[in-house]
C-alpha cells in the first residue's frame, strides 16, 4: 500500500517518529479489534505504518477510522494478568489488550490467547506458565515472534508454527517461560472458514 503526503500538506509533510508510528498502530488494532479491518487489512496497514516516512503517511492509514482526536486509547495495557483454573476454559479473544506480562496457572484446562486480533500497546510480552494437562494456544499473525527456548517440558509438546515472513517486520515478541507437563503449547495462525474466526 503506497500513501503519497498531499502537497503542500503542512503539518503532514514532516517526518514521522516512533511515538508517531506506535500511535497509529494502536489505532490499527483497535479498529481491528472492533471489526473494522479484517486480519488481513491489518497486516498490509501495519506493515505501512511501520515503514511510514512522514505523518501525511499514517494520518492516511487511520483516516477511513474513528480516531479520538488528542490522546491515546481509552484501553490501556495492565502490567499483569492472572489466569489460575482447573478443569476450565478461558479464552482472550477480539479486541484484548495484551499486557506486559502474564502468569498462567491452568491444570487440566485449556488457554487460548488470540494475538491476531487483540490491541498490542507494547512490543513484548512475558508469559510465566504453569501448564499440567490440557492446553495453550496461542493465534498469531505475520510480525509476532513466539520464544519457547526458556520452557521446560515434562511428557509435554511445543509446537510453534512458522507465521512470520523475512521481510515483515517484528510488532510483537512472546516469550515464553516456566514449565508445561502432560499438555501441548500450540502456537498457530487463525483459521479462516467462511468468514468464522479462529
């Protein structure tokens, strides 16, 4: 998507910094999260809003969206979120905003957390898991980077499904630590099916 700056365009025609870039994105997201785009708009805008030169540019990829005019978002990231269960199912889905850090107590249940569509506010999050039995599922999209490296695994599966390209870039890193036992971590794309989600 190529988003020219309109002549003469003032305030428009001067170079875009990060807090510029991040702003937009947060905007992205959460008319995402409301519907607004489909995952796939989000990509392509995203990616532009990343490599956006000047604020002509990003005022370009928000102007079809209700944006609050001076301020940031009225959803703000918690620092941390809790989930303790058992024998339970939770789910984070449309429209989340994803915090700085969570910690994850689940035996016997299932987690899922949809990263696709949720508000990113920040470029890492910090997943502390207890895991034993069941599972957790995480749904990503291009420019989220899932680490596993530092999860220690008991009669338990990792699987982590490629879902960035070279060339996109990184919004969001998960890393991911502690230990799983008699369960799965299933890091996965969303499922398109006619239009249901995930």
């Amino acid at each position: 998507m190529s988003v020219q700056p309109s002549p003469g365009g003032g305030a428009l025609a001067l170079r875009a910094s990060h807090a510029d870039r991040d702003s937009a994105v947060d905007v992205l997201s959460a008319a995402a999260g409301d519907g607004m785009l489909t995952a796939e708009e989000l990509d392509e805008r995203v990616g532009a809003a990343l490599s956006a030169r000047t604020r002509g540019e990003l005022a370009a990829l928000t102007a079809d969206l209700p944006v609050a005019p001076d301020g940031p978002l009225p959803a703000e990231a918690k620092d941390v979120v809790r989930i303790e269960q058992e024998g339970a199912s939770t789910r984070r889905g449309d429209g989340w905003v994803v915090p700085r850090r969570m910690e994850i107590r689940s035996d016997w249940g299932e987690v899922t957390l949809d990263l696709a569509r949720a508000v990113i506010t920040h470029d890492t999050l910090h997943i502390d898991l207890a895991l034993r039995g069941g599972t957790l599922k995480l749904v990503t999209r291009p420019g989220i980077v899932v680490d596993t490296d530092s999860l220690v695994a008991s009669y338990a599966k990792v699987k982590v499904a490629r879902t960035a390209d070279a060339g996109t870039p990184v919004t969001l890193r998960v890393a991911i630590a502690g230990e799983v036992s008699f369960g799965q971590v299933v890091v996965r794309a969303p499922r398109r099916r006619f239009g249901r989600k995930a």
